[in-house]
C-alpha cells in the first residue's frame, strides 16, 4: 500500500511526527485503545508462499495484506468457506445486475 492511497494522507503528510510518543506510552490513549477493544500486535509464522498471496491480493486490491490476512481469519472463525463467499459474491453481483 502506497502512503498516499490513503485519503487522508496529504492532510499530514507535511506534520513533524519526530517526538511522537507510541500509544502505550501514554496512559490514556493505551487505556482508550484497550476499552475500545482494538486489535492486538502477535507474531506469527507464514508460508512465503502464502504471504506473498495475500500481498498480491492486497496490492491489486489497494489494501493491505494484514486486514486481508484479518478478514480470513474471521471468515474462518465464522465457518465460512471459499464456496461460501463465492456464492454470496455471485448472489450479490446477480441483485446489481
């Protein structure tokens, strides 16, 4: 994903970010971030194969490979199969039709 595909991008892309604190730095924010039940930074082995997948995807898709990667993970989670998405995919572009 290219910096500036995102819409607010140029909006700070001139701001100073140099004495920027992480989140967890700052009591509050970590404190926000944890009530609002965000997600959670792991650590995971892949496939190269497998990444280098969702990175293609993502490129051609204009996103990024984590929220893919994310989006398959709920998608398993929920029991959701490749044939299942394909299906609602095909139902929806049949109704557009």
């Amino acid at each position: 994903m290219n910096a500036n595909s995102d819409p607010v991008f140029n909006q700070y892309a001139d701001m100073d970010f140099s004495d920027a604190m992480p989140v967890k730095a700052v009591p509050a924010l970590a404190a926000l971030q944890t009530a609002q039940g965000g997600k959670s930074r792991i650590t995971m082995r892949v496939d190269n194969t497998t990444l280098a997948i969702f990175k293609a995807r993502a490129e051609m898709m204009g996103g990024n490979y984590q929220s893919l990667m994310n989006e398959a993970l709920q998608q398993f989670v929920q029991g959701r199969t490749l044939a299942d998405v394909v299906r609602e995919t095909i139902r929806q572009e049949l109704h557009h039709a």
